[in-house]
C-alpha cells in the first residue's frame, strides 16, 4: 500500500475499486432500462446522503428531490441560483474564501448581488449578514465547508436570516456533504449542492442538487438556463433520466460510492471524518504549524479537509521545493488558492482514506519538511495522531 500513489487533495478523491471498475462497463444508451436502473440506484443512495447526515442517524431532511446532472461544482451552483432568481431580483451572496466568492461572480451574471465579504479564512460576522438581508432579498448563497480555507461556515444561523426574511436559501455543500453533517431542514436549506469528486469520493464531472419539498426551482420557464432548468430536469428524474444525454460511466461511478457510503451509515462516515480531521490537525499542531482559518464562536475548523500555514522556509518563492518533495514521496497535497499560494497547504480526509493512509499523509509532509531544511518533529507528530485516532 505504501507504494501506492496517494491523492490527498481536496478533491478528486481517491475512488474504490467498485467504483471505478462500474465506469469501465460497456456503453448503454442514456434512453435504455439499463441507464434508468443507474439514475435510480444513484439518486436513492443520494437522497440517503442528503438526508440522513447525522451523526445520531436522525433524518435531517423530510422530503426533497435529489437531481443528478451532468457538470461539475460550479455548474451546480450556476444552476440553482439561475433557476432562483429573474434579472431584477436580489441576492445576497456571503463570502469568506474563494467558493463564496465564485457564488458572487455566478450570482451578478444573473441578478443584483450584495455581497457580505470578509477575508478568505476569517470567520463569517453572522450580524454583518442579517444587516445586509432584509425582505427584498430573493436569495442567500453561502458555502458550508469553504474548501479554499478549511473553514465550517455558521449555515444554520445564515438559514435562520434567510427564513425570516422569507428569502431562499442556497448552500454550497461540495466538501461537506457525504463527509459532515448537513441539516437541511434544521438549517433552511431550500437547494444544497454537491458534486461527485469530494466527499461522495465518485468521478469527478457530475453534480448533485438537493431541492426541498415546496421549492418551485424555477421563476416561470423562461429564465430558467436551458441544460440546468431543474423543473426540467425534475420531470425527467421521476422517469430516471436526464433531459439530454447522461455521462454514463460518471454516473455508474456515483451510484456505487453513494451505495458504499450507505453501507458504511452516514453516522459512523461522519464519525471518522471527525476523528481523521482532528488527528491531522493535531498532528500538525505537534509539528510546530499553525492552522490557517481563524475560528470565532460560530465556526469551526473543517472535519473535511485542513489547510495549515506554511513555515518560513517553504513559504512563498520556498513552497514549490515542499510540494515537490512530497510529490516526490508519492503523495499530492495542494497548497493555497489564488492569494494564498505560497501560504498554505491543503490536504483532504474525504472519501474512503484510511487512517493508515493518514498517517502515511502526515510522515510524508513531515519528510518533505526535512527535505527542504525546516525542521519539525516527525515522529511525535505521527505518535499525536495516532493517540487521537485510537480516542
Ligand atoms: C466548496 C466548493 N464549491 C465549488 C467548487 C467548484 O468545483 P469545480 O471547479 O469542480 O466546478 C469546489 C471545488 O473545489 C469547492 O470545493
């Protein structure tokens, strides 16, 4: 296993066997019973998902459609806001790292936006949120694990805002949701969005949208995008299709891992995202490095993915000799996103990663920070987070 090539970023994900030997089947038609077998095992598995991500197993959502289309992340975001909103209406978008802000910038292609911006990594000021939403407001858009930053954004109090100014509620769920916990109902979630390459641990290149119960996704048939219109897309679903042509392979992958992640119960997948997480950030911790986001009583660090500081001596222009000594051990990690590059790292513990693997993660950052001449101590980082693996 040690050989093995070891793709820690935050997306893809590795996928397992199953489901990449599923993509490898001969073709079906998109129009065949076949294909209709595949949307059905895939949308069950993801109604599974998306509504029971709890960690005591309770139902988190009461009824709901899951729709699968082809597109990744952005596509999903791009659908639910446009399907939401006519030119005149107004969105408020909350952005605190680079998939928030990706929702302002898909959101002023459709409607006026008011964005509540703070820095990427720092925590969201929920009071700075309800002064910018009022009764005018059509939608919110927030992003619950902000994957640039390795931040859990403060959703139910966002979604409490939105509900009481009767507005709708749209939430980037991309590395939470198959990982974390994801209350739709609890948090007034109206539409949640996730894609096949993040916590699903599926081929990358197909999004799932959650739609609630009473949600009417789309304005009046005319706003609505032509290939993401989901009332469209709704229709087709209850025949098991898409309105056009299905990748079908991707979603052959997709069904088997959320099948698999049924198998293992969304409670104890949470359960080991939490206790993953927390082993890597603490073993980080022992190294000497700092975790990146900034915390406040609303937030909390990811249980998804980990972004740490880089220490001098592999900042900025001294980072790419870091990041080329742990590709050279066999794993891929990424480092910061736009301005943060130079800054951070970033490592993922989404999908089916074992702690073995983990642990193998957490050796390999250390060697490669010996490599390039900063010194930390490896073996008690890896000592750290094997105690609290075993906690
Ligand atoms: C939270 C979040 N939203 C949206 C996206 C966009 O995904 P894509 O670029 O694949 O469309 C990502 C990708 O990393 C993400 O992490």
């Amino acid at each position: 296993m040690d050989d093995e090539f070891l793709l820690l970023n935050p997306g893809p994900v590795p996928m397992s066997p199953d489901a990449r030997e599923a993509m490898s089947e001969p073709m079906v038609s998109h129009r065949s019973a076949a294909f209709e077998a595949v949307y059905e095992r895939a949308q069950d598995g993801l109604e599974y998902v998306f509504e029971q991500s709890s960690l005591d197993g309770e139902r988190t959502a009461s009824g709901g459609e899951a729709l699968i289309l082809n597109g990744t992340a952005t596509m999903g975001m791009e659908a639910a806001v446009a399907n939401l909103v006519d030119a005149d209406d107004e969105l408020v978008a909350v952005v605190n790292g680079k998939f928030g802000r990706r929702f302002k910038r898909i959101a002023e292609r459709h409607c006026t936006v008011t964005a509540v911006e703070f820095e990427w990594g720092a925590p969201i000021d929920v009071d700075a949120v309800a002064d910018a939403v009022d009764d005018e407001t059509a939608v919110v858009t927030v992003v619950h694990n902000e994957t640039s930053t390795g931040l859990l954004n403060p959703v139910a109090e966002i979604g409490e805002i939105a509900a009481d100014h009767d507005a709708r509620f749209v939430v980037d769920g991309v590395t939470s949701i198959g990982g974390d916990a994801f209350r739709i109902d609890d948090w007034e979630v109206d539409i949640a969005i996730t894609d096949g390459q993040k916590a699903l641990a599926a081929p990358p290149g197909v999004a799932a949208l959650y739609v609630a119960d009473g949600v009417d996704a789309h304005v009046d048939g005319e706003a609505a995008p032509f290939y993401e219109d989901l009332d469209w897309h709704s229709r087709k679903a209850s025949q098991h299709q898409t309105p056009f042509t299905s990748a079908v392979p991707l979603f052959r992958g997709l069904a088997v891992a959320v099948e698999e992640i049924e198998a293992e119960g969304m409670p104890d997948r949470i359960a080991r995202h939490r206790r993953q997480s927390t082993a890597f950030r603490e073993a980080m911790w022992a190294m000497g490095l700092e975790s990146f986001p900034e915390l406040n009583d609303a937030t909390a660090y990811s249980n998804t993915l980990t972004a740490i500081e880089l220490p001098e001596g592999a900042r900025d222009d001294d980072s790419e000799a870091f990041f080329d000594a742990v590709a050279d051990r066999g794993v891929s990690i990424s480092g910061g996103q736009a301005h943060l590059g130079g800054e951070i790292f970033r490592v993922s513990n989404m999908g089916n990663i074992t702690d073995e693997q983990l642990l193998r993660g957490i050796r390999t950052i250390g060697e490669a920070f010996d490599a390039v001449g900063v010194d930390v101590a490896v073996p008690d980082a890896v000592e750290t987070a094997r105690e609290a693996l075993d906690r």
